[in-house]
C-alpha cells in the first residue's frame, strides 16, 4: 500500500511545483486482484496495481485546467503541474469556482480490512470452487466473479488541506444456467472484507433460483403487477433516486423533485412514512473515502426522512448562492427497512411477482423520474402467500418514486448492488402497481 | 494449495523506486513522436517486451505476450446555464489532460491464462509482474474447464498509424475552447434556451505488442469527438427537452472537427430544441419508421453487435452482459432479418472507432460478412475462441480498454451495407403513409439476450402522406429483435452512409470500455411498436 508519508510525498511534490494561487492533488493508487469464471472453469483473471495524480490549478482570476498522469517520477510530476497550470492559464474564468478549501478534520472510516488488502488466489479459488460444486451438483452451468481490492485515496492543497484514507472492498456475484438455457438464477455478495464472502451460499442460492426456474414459465400478460423487489433490484432503483437529488436541478425544472410552475417538493411528505433514504458514509459496510466530491468531511443525511423530502444535495457553488450549507452528495445510500422477512412480504401478498434483480436501466423523463429496464435471473409468481410458478421476464416503464410511494412492506437492509447504480444498504419490498410493459423472451 | 507471495510490500518498494526516480519521462521516450513513416517498433520497446518473454519462459510459461500502452486524452468544451434565481448566464469552461501509461502481461501456463499489471515500466518490475501473471495462471489451473486453444497466427513486426491529417493534441487548447464557446453562445441566443454544452474530446493510444509467437506491433491511433447540446424547460408544464449536434465521432485528427461546421449547426439545434419542448405527444400504435445513421447506429450495436460476439453466445459473459439468442446452430442458416440486410464486421474500414491494423492478440484484422442477406453467418472471434465453433482462424476482435486490463473479445465496427445508390431518404419517407423520422441517441436499453429493446431518440418527426411534418415528442419503439430486422424494406444509397459510434461499451468483469462504429444509410422499418413515454 502506498502510505500517507508517501502519499503526502507526492502532493506536496506536486503543490512545490504548482506556481499558481491554487494547486489540488489527488492520488487514487489501488492494488486489486480477480477470478472471472464460466462453463464451470475459471476464464480469466488478473492482479494489477493502478495509480494516478490528478492535478488541479486555478489562476488568480478563477481560470482552472486539470492534467492527470499515471508516472509518478519527479519529472512526471513537475511536467503534470506545469501542464495543469498552461491549462489554467489558457482557460477562461470560471464564475462557479470556489474558494480552496483549507485544512479539514475527517472521520476515521473502519472499512480496511488487511486480511482482504492481502487475498490472492489462494483465498480467493476455494469460493469459486465452492460454487461451481453447486452447480455442478445441480447439472447446471456457473459463471461468475469473484474480487478484492486495496485502494488509497489522498488529496492535498496549497491552502494546507490534506487527507489520506485506505480501503478494502471484494465482492462475489454467479449465474447458474441450465444446460438448455431455459433457466437463469443469480446470487451477489458484497462487502469490505472477504472473509463475508461465502462461495457455498452464494452458489446454493443461485441453484436454487434456477431450478426454481427450469419449469414451465408462465407468460403472463403485461400490466400493472404487485412486486417483491429482492435487495439487488431495489439498490438499482433507490441509486437512481439517489442521482436526483441535486438541489440545481430541482430548482431548475430538471428533476423530479421540480415543482409544475416553479419551486420545488422540499418539506413535503412524498413518500409513506415508513420510507427513509439516507447517506451513511459511517456505516463501515461501505467501501467509502471521509471525504465527497467538495472535500468537505462527509457526514449523514437524510434525502428522505419519514416520508418528508427532507434535504437537497447542495454543492458548494449552489449552497453558496442559495445561501446554504453544503451537503454530501448522495452516495453511500441506505434505505431503511422493517422487521419483516422476504417470507413475510411472500406470505403477506395475494398476487405478485417475485423479482431477483433489473438489467439495463435507463431513464426516459427526468421530471416525473420514469424510467425503462428488464427484470433478469429469476421472476417467479407469488400466489397467496407462497411462490408458485416461474414466469417469463419483462421489460418494464416504471418510476422509482412511484415505486417508493408504492411500498407496503420492507425487510431489514443489506449491502447490495444490482447491474446499474452502485452499492447500497437497502431491504427488499413489496409495492403495487408496478408497470410491466411487454415480454422478454430473454433467460 | 501454496499461499503466493504477499505483493504489498513488492509493490510498495517497486513504487517507491519509481516515485522517487529522477529519470526523464519514460512513456515520450519509449513512444516518441508519432511516426507515419517509420515502419519498424522502438527497439527501447522491444527491449523491454524481451524482459517479459524470457522470464516467461523461463517460469514454464507455454505463451506471453505484453502490451506496454500509453493512452492521452483531452476534454475541453463550455456549459452555459442560467445563474441561481436569475435569467444571467454562467459561462463555465472546462479542460482536462490526461494520461496513462503502464504494461500488461498475459501468459498460458498449465493450459490456463494468467494476466498481471503494473504502471512502473522497468526491466525489474516486468520480471515481477510476468511471474505474477504466471503464478496467477498455475494457481487457476487447480479449477479449470478445459485448456486454452489458440488458433494459429503468422508473426508481424511492425508499425502503423490510423490515418489523420492534423494532430488534435497539436491543436491550441484556446481555439477549442474558442471553438465551443461561439457555438455555445449561439445556442443560448434565445433567451428561451434554457442551457447549452459543448464537447470535444481528443483520444490517443499508443500501443506496443509482442508476443512468444515472434510478434513485435507498434501502433498509434487518433481519435476525436466532438458534441454539441441544447437543453429547453418549460416550468408551466413541468418538462425539459434537450437536442443534440450529434457528430460522427471518428478514428481521425483535427480535420474531422473542421469538417463537422459546429458554429453553422449551432442556430439549428437552437431552433430545433424549442420545437422540441413544445412538440405534441406522439399518438402510440404501429408505425412505420425512417431511422437517420445518427440514431440506427445504436440499434445496429445493440441488437446486432452483441448478439453476434462469440463469448456471449458460448456463456462467457452469462454472470454480467449476458448470452445471445444467437445460438451457433444458427450459423449460416438463421433469417435473422429481410434479404435487404447485409452486416459487416470490420476493423479495416478507414475512420471506424474500432479500426486498428492488428488486434491485441497480435492478429492482422479482417472484415468479414455478419449478416448476408439478412441470414446470420459469423460471429466475432478472438484466438482462444475460434476452434470452439471448428474455425481455424480469429477474426481479430481482441481488446482491451488499458494496459491493466486482459484482452477479450470486443466487438469491431459493425457496419450495415448501403441500399441501392438511387435510393433516397427522401423516397423512403415518400413510401410513408404513418410514421416517423428519428435523429439521434435517446434512451437505450435491450435484455441481456438480445431480443426485447425499447429505443427512444434525440428528434421525431412526424411522417404524414408521405412527407415529413412537425416535430414528436415523448416517443419510444419496442420491438424484438428479428421481428424489427425482418421489416426492413428500404436503405438509402451510399451517399448517405454515415459511421456513428460509441466510445463506452460495457462489457466484461472487471469491466472495460470499448468504442467501435456503425456505419449506416438512413433505413426504414415497417409496423413497429411505438410507445408514448412519461
């Protein structure tokens, strides 16, 4: 790992060089290593290290321009900020720039766990073994991922602000197919430290779900359906949520939160009050630096408190001239849940569709935050109270606010990531009114 | 099983060695100026290539190959947005230099590939890292499906640069910056403009392969792309539309740029996003559509391009991207659309994204016939694939977005033969009684197998009687895809054809970037399901 004397080594190398008022360094050094797998054998995998130096200069009269290299020798360096600076200096002012922070005190974070800085191979093939004995236990056929990686993130700057934090994350995800491909089932882990990692749970899981699937899938007709969101597909959307929260948008019409005729949805009560969305960049299941995109020491929030639209993510430009505080951006987000069971939201629906996880999710309106997606690796109808029969997938036109806004029951939360939008802390849910627009006749 | 050796504190003394160097800057030394003429690798390059084979070698390693790359790209452009609470507008520049330099080594050792990185380009640290890849290849041997096949390739040494005539790098950064904030600033004209951005983007990668085969390939490439985009909202009806000056963005230098005539499109876009935001809903139904290259490119890519790319199809990337409905008892017999469809995979074609000399398998690229009157027949291939479908040779379609990542299986240009060169858009919208003419990206996004896609736009016009009327808005098409491929009846002449393209396709855990083209001719598709969207 690179440690904070030589990350400071680099900044400060960097800030001697800088001949302009303002000088940023960031340094991003990351060391990772990774197992792909698929047909029931390992494909290919790697161990690489990463780092760069961004350098970022402002003139005096709030002209900026940034260089980013990837050698970090003195010369690399001097030849960076000079470049940074020949930028700045070409540029025009920038009337959004801000004033360089000065020095920050930031939160200790517990998320380096050093068993996983250090996994290879060794630790790390057993999991993927594990799994693909499910698989082959169940005639199906694995694919999969399984990594770890070690990261430094530093910044520093001529006005004396300096931070350095080291991370760990890893994580495991596999698909199971049957031989014919009529099947698909699907299980993710994540967390900070391997040791949460456990192949045998996630290759069980994933049997399942597809023989689960390998019968007769019913094609029901597109419409609106009550839905049991798994962890997976609920990440998906509440990531989206979390994108349009940005206080510029909403004031300027851009985003859900944008009132008809001006103004915006601060204060009220959008959601149930059993919703509460919220940044906790101090939950030490996320692999997250103290600090956010403004360099201010992040911090928790509430996006959603008790069903309000409680806060907007204010940059340092927008708080200063809405005449604000800054906010921490909407990252790290954990939507809270209840004491119920994926049993109990099974149990407690009439009809439904039982859904693993989304695919390839875009947005078609920002204002009303509709947006379009897939459902993938196992959709099952959930008929009083039990699962029945598997069912085809669907593509889907739907907005994560009127989902939210359509939630009866929540289980407890769990770090989880579908295929679009990050990690998060999220439960799975029961909603109506959920909008299945056609057939995917794609496993 | 053996614990391989901790790498923190490798790495950490090999870091330290670099950090604290005084030597002048490796990457200008080792790639030098481009070179058009020269047609021999830097011989400092194959020297440390040599480091890599022999230790390999040495390791028990049966193949190696190591790309030591650099890649620089610039982005500068201007957002021009009204200022909080009030009609001003911030004129707020931007402009970014970046660069990464570093080598990767693959290896096969007992019949598995082994793959390690690193950004310190030394003879040490590629004797380390080549033994790292190697240890990563025995270690995965322990749980392997069967062992690795390459198919043959002939041996090449040397150097080549994709065509350009002006170096985008060379260009001032104030005459780009010049360049975006006029057309910037003729967008925002109309005060009822609500914001305006401009992008370009300048892409350069240096690339250097050998191989244990006796390969040593230098190759440079130059990329631009540059953008253009108006964004209108009207707070009475709650809505906001945007509209783009896509450009065709190419493997070629300054010139490209020049050629797109920015500060003249400027007023259309103006124009043309205000007619956006006040563009009736599109009445949902069958319809008939006329799709421009700018928009039809990502429909080619999505449904076409990746069905066809052999790693999905044989369950490779079943955990992430997904399979292919593609299957390969389809080859060479599957009416995948109507006999007017003729696709291509192609990395030889002058200007495609994808186009490079070799592939980084080291294999000279090809193109070659993907759909041929509208009946599928090949797939994309890369060495370790082919003799799973009983081929013998790759079709070149090896890549990797950085030197930290392993080369896999990325899709080429894919490109759709023009119609008859009589044929205009004009006709094909003659041949319209209902229907409509897309400009333009929208909202993409299709399953994991290929089949099902819903397809929004930049632009929609309504086609009436035969003629092109006002603009739509809130359109979307949903089809399948040989159902769509199927109701083809109409390409424009090749006067038309125009190669659109992406620079971020995802594909792959960890997952990497790739941009290709997609050549088109304006085309129109019959009866197509078209949604009315929030």
């Amino acid at each position: 790992m690179l440690t904070q004397q030589e990350a400071k080594n680099l900044i400060d190398k960097a800030i001697a060089y800088s001949k302009l008022p303002q000088c940023q360094a960031d340094v991003s050094w990351s060391e990772d290593a990774f197992i792909r797998f698929a047909n029931n054998g390992i494909t290919t995998s790697g161990y690489r290290i990463t780092q760069q130096l961004s350098i970022s200069s402002v003139t005096e009269d709030k002209r900026g321009g940034n260089a980013v290299v990837s050698e970090l020798t003195d010369d690399a360096i001097k030849r960076g900020v000079e470049q940074a600076e020949a930028l700045a200096r070409i540029s025009k002012p920038n009337p959004e720039d801000m004033p360089a922070l000065g020095p920050q005190k930031y939160p200790v974070l517990g998320n380096f766990d050093s068993y996983t800085g250090a996994a290879r191979g060794d630790v790390m093939i057993p999991h993927v073994k594990a799994v693909i004995d499910s698989a082959r236990q169940s005639q199906l056929t694995a694919a999969g991922y399984i990594q770890r990686s070690a990261s430094v993130a530093a910044v520093g700057n001529k006005a004396g602000l300096f931070g350095y934090h080291t991370y760990t994350d890893s994580s495991l995800s596999n698909t199971m197919r049957t031989a014919g491909g009529t099947s698909s089932g699907w299980a993710a882990q994540n967390s900070v430290s391997l040791k949460d990692i456990n192949g045998e749970t996630a290759g069980r899981i994933s049997a399942e779900k597809c023989v689960r699937g390998a019968g007769a899938r019913k094609k029901l007709d597109p419409g609106k359906y009550t839905v049991i969101l798994e962890p997976a597909a609920v990440s998906d959307l509440v990531g989206y949520l979390g994108f349009n929260f940005g206080a510029r948008d909403a004031e300027q019409g851009q985003s859900f939160l944008s009132k008809q005729g001006g103004g915006t949805h601060l204060g009220e009560k959008m959601f149930p009050e059993y919703i509460t969305l919220r940044s906790d960049p101090f939950n030490s299941k996320f692999a997250t630096t103290p600090w956010g995109p403004s360099l201010l020491p992040n911090e928790r929030m509430a996006w959603i408190d008790k069903g309000v639209v409680k806060n907007f993510y204010y940059d340092r430009f927008w708080a200063s001239k809405a005449g604000k505080d800054p906010t921490p951006a909407p990252d790290n987000l954990v939507l809270d849940g209840q004491d119920n069971t994926l049993e109990d939201l099974i149990k407690s629906t009439d009809r439904g569709l039982l859904i693993t996880r989304f695919w390839y999710i875009r947005t078609l309106q920002p204002q009303t935050l509709q947006v379009t997606g897939l459902t993938r690796d196992g959709v099952f109808l959930v008929e009083n109270g039990k699962v029945t029969d598997p069912v085809t997938n669907y593509r889907w036109n739907e907005s994560p606010v009127r989902v939210m806004q359509n939630t009866l029951k929540l289980t407890q939360p769990v770090r989880s990531q579908g295929a679009e939008a990050g990690s998060s802390i999220v439960p799975a849910i029961v909603a109506t009114e959920f909008n299945l627009a056609s057939v995917s006749d794609a496993v | 099983m053996k614990a391989l050796p901790s790498p923190p504190f490798l790495t950490r003394r090999a870091f330290l060695a670099t950090a604290t160097g005084s030597s002048v800057l490796l990457a200008n030394r080792l790639f030098g100026a481009p070179s058009d003429t020269d047609t021999k690798p830097s011989p400092a390059l194959e020297k440390l290539a040599a480091v890599a084979l022999a230790e390999a070698r040495k390791q028990g390693a049966t193949y190696c190959d190591i790309r030591i790359n650099r890649y620089r790209q610039q982005f500068s452009g201007y957002r021009l947005s009204p200022q909080r609470g009030s009609n001003q507008t911030d004129e707020v520049p931007f402009v970014t230099d970046q660069q990464s330099f570093g080598f990767g080594v693959r290896v096969i050792a007992n019949g598995q590939w082994g793959f390690a990185a690193s950004p310190l380009v030394t003879p040490e640290e590629i004797a380390r890292i080549t033994r790292e890849a190697v240890l990563v290849a025995k270690a995965n041997s322990a749980v392997q499906a069967s062992p690795v096949e390459l198919a043959p390739t002939k041996a090449y040494t040397d150097r080549w640069t994709s065509p350009y005539e002006k170096d985008p790098f060379a260009v001032p950064v104030d005459e780009k910056l010049e360049l975006m904030h006029g057309a910037t600033l003729t967008i925002k004209k109309d005060p009822k403009v609500f914001a305006a951005f401009g992008f370009l983007a300048a892409r350069a990668e240096d690339k250097y392969f050998a191989s244990s085969e006796g390969s040593s390939i230098q190759q440079y490439i130059v990329q631009v792309d540059p953008a253009l985009q108006a964004t209108a909202v009207d707070f009475q009806k709650n809505i906001s539309r945007t509209r783009s000056y896509q450009v065709q963005p190419l493997s070629a230098g300054w010139e490209a740029v020049a050629k797109a005539n920015l500060a003249e499109n400027a007023p259309r876009i103006r124009a043309e996003v205000l007619e956006h935001l006040a563009a009736p809903p599109v009445a949902p139904g069958k319809k008939d559509l006329v799709l421009l290259p700018s928009h039809l490119y990502l429909t080619i890519h999505e449904s076409i391009g990746h069905s066809t790319e052999l790693d999905r199809v044989l369950g490779y990337e079943a955990n992430f991207a997904g399979t292919s409905f593609m299957t390969t008892e389809k080859m060479g017999k599957f009416q995948v659309g109507s006999e007017l469809m003729n696709i291509f995979g192609d990395r030889t074609n002058e200007g495609g994204l994808a186009t490079v000399k070799y592939d980084d398998d080291g294999v000279l690229t090809t193109k070659f016939p993907i759909v041929e009157k509208g009946v599928f027949k090949h797939y994309q291939t890369i060495r370790d694939q082919a003799h799973l479908i009983g081929e013998t040779e790759s079709r070149g379609c090896c890549y990797a977005d950085s030197w930290a990542s392993v080369p896999f299986q990325r899709m080429p240009n894919v490109w759709l033969a023009p119609g008859p060169r009589e044929v205009t858009p004009d006709d094909l919208i003659a041949g319209v009684d209902d229907g409509i003419l897309i400009e333009g990206e929208g909202s993409y996004s299709i399953d994991q197998q290929r089949y099902n896609f819903q397809f929004g736009g930049d632009a929609f016009w309504e086609i009436k009687g035969g003629k092109k009327r006002g603009m739509l808005s809130r359109v979307a098409y949903q089809s399948k895809t040989t159902d769509f491929w199927r109701t083809l009846d109409g390409i424009a002449g090749a006067s038309y054809w125009q190669q659109f393209g992406s620079f971020f396709d995802g594909k792959g855990e960890p997952e990497q970037i790739n941009a290709m083209s997609h050549g088109c001719s304006p085309s129109r598709f019959r009866q197509v399901n078209v949604l009315l969207t929030d």
